[in-house]
C-alpha cells in the first residue's frame, strides 16, 4: 500500500518537476531583453560569456568576492549535494557505470559535509542580523527540508540500513512501469517522501536560481553593443516610422 | 530639513553597520505634479484604480523584461548583497540593504504571480499591493542610485537597478512620478537639455566661454554649434556649460580638439548627453531622449560622435545607443533604421566614443604634448563612476574604462594615488547622487549616501596629502561639490579629469 501512495507522489512530482521546470524556461527563453545589461567588465566574445557562466556555477566567483563565509558554506553545500546526487545514480542504473561505483565513498561522505554546508547558511541565517531580517519562513523550511533529507540519508548510510538492494528494485520498476515493493521502513519513508517534497517545489519556488543563473542578462551577455546592434522584437516595433526621429 | 542635516560618522573600522529599522522611513522625494506628468504622456495624479493599473504594468514589464521576470524569481536571500549598498552603509536602514529593497517588489510579485504566494502569501513573504506598499515603494525606489554595485556580487548577477527601474516605471504609469527626474526629461523634450537653457543662450554662453579661455590663454579655442559638415559631434552633459567644475572639463575638450585641429560640433537642438529615461526606467522616454542625438547626427552629417564626462550618460551611450539610435557599428542590412546613421559613420572609430577615449588615442599617437609641472599643485586620486564602471566600457578591452582615465591623469600629472581597492574599479561606491536623486529634497540620503566614499578619501587625504579628487561624472562632480563640506572637505576639491588635461596642456605647440 506505502507502495503504492510512493509511486503515485514520484509520478507526480517527476512530472511537476520536469514540466514546471521546462515551462519556467520556456518564459524566461521566450522573454526578450531589449537591452544589454552585462555588469561590467564583462567577456566581450560569446566564450568568455561561457567561461564566466562556468566561473559562477562552478566556482561561484560573484559570492567568492561578496563573503568568503556564505560562500565556503554554500559552495561545499553545492559541491556536496552534487556528489550525493551522482552517487545516487546506482539506485537507477543497472549495470552501474563504472564511475559512479568508483565516487561511491565520496558521495556518502559528501552527505556529512553537505550537512554541515547547510548547517552553516542556516546558522547565518539565525545568527546574521542581516540575514535574519530578509529571511522568510519559506527560506528556514527550504533549509530544514535539506537537512532532514540528509540526515536521513545519513541515517541509513551509517546507522541504520535499509533494504538498498530492495529500494533500487523500486525504483526501477518505477522506470520501467513495473511496479515492485518498497522496503517498509520509516527513516526510508521520510527520505524519500522529502526528496519528493523537493522535486515538487522546484519549479516554483527559488530553487530556480539553478536554471534562472543561465539566463540572467547580466551574466549572459557579451559587452559588445558598439559593435553589434542588438533590439528585440517589441523595440524594433517602434521603428516603424522609419527615420525614427522624433519631431 | 537641511538645516539638521549632518554627515553620519565614519567607522572606525569600516564594518558592516547594524540594522536601524525605519531610519529613513518617510513620504520619499516630491511628487510630480499634473503638469510635468502629462507632459511626459503618464496619468496626472494616482489613477482610482492604482492597484489594477499597477499589476497589470507589472506583468506587462515581466514580459517585456527578462531581467525583471528571472530575477524576480531566482534570489535565495543570501544575502551577499546585504551590505553592498552605499545607502544602507550611510543610513542603516534595513529596506536599504539590495535584497530587502527587491523584496519590496518581490513581495508584490509572489503574491500576484506565483503559486505558492496565492495560496501561502505569509510562507513566502508575499503581501497585497496595498496603498502603504505603493507608499514604500515610492520612497525607497529613490534610495537606490541604479549604481549596479550589488550586482557585481550577486551569485546569480541580480541587478537592483533593473527593480528599481521597474519600479519607478509602476509609479510612473499610476500617476505617482518623482518630480525631479520627470521635470528634467520634459524640458529635454521642449528644449533639448536638462537645464531647459535654449539655443541663443547656450551660443551666447559659448561665446562667453571663447573670450574668457582667450583671456586666460591669449588662443581662440572655439566651441562651436551647429557647424554642419563638422567631423566630430561632442554630446556633453548640458551642466558642462555653466556649473562648476564641470565647465572647466568642457574647457579641457575644446582645447584638445583645439590642439589636434579636429572639426567638432555642439549642437544647439541635442545639447544633453544626460537621459532621465534610463532612471525612470521607462524605454520608451529613454528612446525619445537619445533620438534626438540620432537627428542632430542626422542633419549636421558627423562622422564621429564623442561623448563628455557624464557617468550614466556614457552606460546610455555606450550601451543602448546603438539599440536605441543606431549610433554604432554592425546593423542588419535590412535595417533601414540603423543602416542609414551607420552608413554616415566613420567606422575606422568606435561609435560612439568617450571623450577620454579620444582623448588617451591622441595622447597614444602622440598628437598632444603637456607640461604636468602645470598640476603639480594637486595630489590626485581617481573615483570610478558607477555606471561607467560597471555598465560601460572604454577601449577594446574589459576594464578599459578603468584603465583610460588613470592613464589620462598619469600623463597630465605628476601625483596620482589610489584610494582603497576595495572601493575602486567595478567595486567603486555611488558618489550617493546618481540615478536621478541628485535633487535637494534628497540631501539628507544624498549625505549619508556618500559616507563609504567619503571614508576612503579621508584615508588618503590623511596619509597622501591629497586635494584633488578627479571624476568623468556630472552628477559625481555636483554631488560631491553639494555634500563634501558635510565632511569637513573643501568643495573645490573636486573636478573632471578633462580639466587636468585643460591645465597641462599645450597650445599651439604642435
């Protein structure tokens, strides 16, 4: 029966995640921007656009030069939740590829420091006046989810394991529409029913910096604007009188 | 009020300063009347029905604008931002801090435009559009400058300005618009300058100019108008022509153009490199200013156009003029529009160009020669101006617009300091007056505003001796002439860099 309320709630939140996250793309893709905006000195060549963007997702170098704190903090939380995610690829592969049973330790270890990222931006949050001041409670749940989806997944790394062998069934069959049992367990129930918590919210809520980074004008742009006219759609419009000289 | 006015302390060190909730909590700058918002084609006085006006312009906006519509969505109230902004340094104030004055929009946005705030609006920290929001938003959309100096260290590039634009363009479009920014882009309208000072006295001025630099140098430098055929049309900010320091930069350009025998013009219907536009965030005002540009450009047949020392009229140059005017290089083909200014210019030179561009390509080919001795009465620090560092650029390279001006001044002059690096380049901090705040119903924020600046000048004044503190920016130069005695500084210690070029350079001599 858990069973199946799992399956139906991953259904669900997959398609919200996948459609809501598509559709918020497709706006921000469909959006003009009528003007160039890059905060300077930006690149001026399209792949020193790439090499900035890859700067800020990889690196986060705008948050390097704002605060070294919130920065370690988020960076070794990001860094962490990727590996964690990567790791957990081996619950929906099989074969496994090889790389991802190689970083296995890695990413169960990288649950720890993803526990302490969070832990350290949630504590900025209560601790910074500043912090404190513009948070929301939206911002304090976002956090508490994290960190009882790692705890959790800690838990049964370290404490108490779960059927994993049984999860993966699962989680396959899920895949291949083949429905499978789900091991009874209850720290299982709440990883897994947080993750889908968190898949659902994605698309609307700020989880959208992920995507929303791609397409932000100050970041996005080449500083060429002397060389190369850019108008959008609705501005060229306005041209229609052709001299475009206002008298 | 100015009679209480005082500048805040300097920090002993400077550290980030605790919050002081409602400091500058008040009714904000004066509100434009009936006769300066029709003319600029917005309501009157607030519409009965604001609130639907206003949300309908906002979701107009959020599809017009990709930068409205993703950063809206994407901040996670880091709050790297929270202790960028010159205005929440000086004043303490909470909703001064970049993300808290976002959240004023972004407050309204949730609640109207997203899901969760719909149906969870305390969760989210969405609130109705209430008159008290508007009220908010009025006031603290002119604390912001538009200086882009939180963007710089938003992991995601959010830019306030852009909000702030938005902002005061809901304002705008429900009748409540800012009297001094609004005043201003409709005397440019009528008159073709911000000062509203018409074309027989701008010639008459001119010529006053001529007698006074023959006197001072016993050469005709001109300052031409309205010379067709000219080479060279110089758009300069309209305070260059009679507000001090500015006149003496304007100077400085005369005598460069002088110097090389260049053709240049000024001209009488398109005298304002400034646009108000750009700060009421208002495309369509911003357009109508900068085509008069495109005319002039027009009907006087330049080849070149070269812009004067004015910060965010360089960002509107440099940046939109070619989206706005055609003022640029590489049109469509097919864009009648644009081809047909793009065709008349000289394309062998950047379009447009900054004065101090032209200016450091003279000096670079070795077209000027000067005698430095003639500044070595000042000490010479430089401050970057927001827009041009952070929403320009001079050269062919990223950071030129740094790089040029100091070279300029190392060339004119013999003693030249930086000011902490923390505060200069892209870091640089607002002079506290820009984007369309420089107006003395402001001069309380506008003081306060300019403590980080005024911090770091201290420190090199205290340990350099310096007494010249050079810009490329009118509003810079008038706001810190206006608030430095705030700060025990002389006034007269400001200038543009173009008139340590005026004092060095030599006449005649090649």
């Amino acid at each position: 029966m858990t069973g199946i309320l799992f399956a139906i709630l991953f259904y669900f939140a997959t398609l919200m995640l996948v459609v809501g996250t598509l559709y918020r793309i497709s706006v921000y893709t469909r959006t003009p921007a009528p003007l160039k905006i890059p905060t300077t000195p930006a690149p001026i060549t399209t792949g020193g656009v790439v090499m900035r963007m890859m700067r800020e997702v990889f690196l986060f170098e705008s948050l390097f030069k704002a605060n070294l704190w919130t920065w370690a903090a988020g960076w070794l939380f990001h860094a962490s939740l990727a590996l964690v995610l990567l790791r957990h690829l081996r619950y929906f592969t099989e074969p496994v590829w090889h790389w991802v049973v190689f970083m296995q330790p890695f990413g169960t270890y990288a649950g720890i420091t993803m526990l302490l990222g969070v832990a350290a931006l949630w504590a900025r949050r209560i601790f910074v006046e500043r912090i404190r001041y513009i948070s929301t409670p939206s911002d304090h749940l976002m956090l508490a989810l994290f960190m009882v989806i790692a705890m959790s997944g800690l838990v049964m790394s370290f404490v108490e394991h779960t059927d994993v062998v049984a999860v993966k069934g699962f989680m396959l069959g899920l895949m291949n529409f083949d429905r499978q049992k789900l091991p009874s367990n209850f720290v299982l129930y709440v990883h897994l029913f947080m993750v889908a918590v968190l898949m659902m919210i994605f698309p609307v809520s700020k989880l959208l910096h992920a995507p929303g980074l791609f397409f932000s004008p100050s970041r996005n742009q080449a500083d060429n604007p002397r060389d190369k006219r850019h108008i959008s759609g609705w501005a060229k419009q306005l041209e229609s009188n052709e001299t475009g000289v206002a008298r | 009020m100015s009679a209480t006015i005082t500048a805040p302390a300097y920090r002993v060190i400077p550290i980030i300063p605790t919050l002081k909730p409602g400091s500058m909590e008040g009714p904000g700058p004066f509100v434009a009347n009936e006769k300066i918002q029709e003319g600029l084609g917005f309501p009157g006085k607030l519409v009965d029905d604001w609130h639907d006006q206003a949300i309908a312009k906002m979701g107009e906006l959020l599809g017009k604008y990709r930068s409205l519509k993703v950063f809206m969505d994407t901040c996670v109230h880091c709050g790297a931002c929270s202790d960028k902004c010159h205005y929440f340094i000086g004043t303490q104030d909470p909703k001064n801090m970049p993300v808290a004055r976002q959240d004023l929009m972004r407050s309204v946005y949730r609640r109207y435009f997203t899901l969760p705030g719909k149906l969870f609006p305390k969760l989210v920290g969405a609130r109705d559009l209430t008159r008290e929001v508007l009220d908010e938003w009025h006031n603290y959309y002119h604390q912001c400058s538009e200086c882009r100096r939180c963007s710089v260290f938003c992991p995601y590039g959010i830019d306030t300005a852009e909000v702030t634009m938005a902002g005061r363009e809901i304002l705008d479009s429900v009748g409540y618009g800012q009297k001094y920014d609004n005043e201003i882009i409709g005397k440019v309208h009528k008159i073709g300058n911000n000062l509203g000072l018409p074309g027989p006295a701008l010639k008459d001025t001119l010529e006053g100019l001529e007698e006074d630099v023959k006197e001072a140098t016993g050469i005709d430098v001109k300052f031409p108008v309205d010379v067709k055929g000219a080479e060279v049309l110089l758009i300069t900010p309209s305070a260059d022509f009679f507000a001090e320091p500015h006149i003496d930069s304007l100077i400085g350009y005369g005598k460069v153009f002088h110097a090389t025998g260049t053709s240049w013009t000024l001209s009488s219907m398109s005298s304002e490199a400034a646009n108000f536009g750009m700060f009421i965030g208002n495309y369509e005002q911003l357009r109508k200013v900068a085509l008069r540009i495109r005319q002039a450009a027009l009907e006087l047949g330049v080849k070149r156009i070269v812009v004067g020392e004015c910060g965010h009229a360089w960002r509107v140059a440099y940046s939109f003029w070619n989206t706005l005017t055609g003022v640029g290089d590489g049109a469509d083909q097919d864009d009648k529009f644009a081809m047909m200014l793009q065709k008349q210019l000289d394309h062998r030179y950047k379009q447009p160009s900054h004065i101090c561009e032209f200016t450091w390509d003279l000096i670079e080919r070795g077209a000027l020669s000067f005698d430095k001795e003639a500044n070595d009465k000042h000490i010479i620090t430089f401050h970057d101006s927001c827009n041009v560092a952070r929403g320009s650029r001079m050269g062919d390279y990223p950071g030129g617009q740094f790089d040029i001006p100091r070279n300029i001044i190392k060339t004119v002059a013999n003693h030249f300091v930086e000011m902490d690096p923390g505060t200069t380049h892209e870091r640089t901090f607002c002079c506290g007056g820009g984007g369309g705040l420089l107006t003395d119903d402001l001069m309380d924020l506008r003081v306060k505003g300019a403590l980080p600046r005024m911090e770091v000048l201290q420190q090199v004044v205290d340990q350099h001796g310096v007494n010249f503190l050079a810009v490329i920016c009118a509003i810079c130069k008038t706001q810190f002439s206006k608030v430095m005695p705030y700060y025990g500084f002389d006034r007269n210690m400001v200038g543009g860099v173009h008139q340590l070029v005026s004092n060095a350079i030599k006449l005649g001599a090649k």
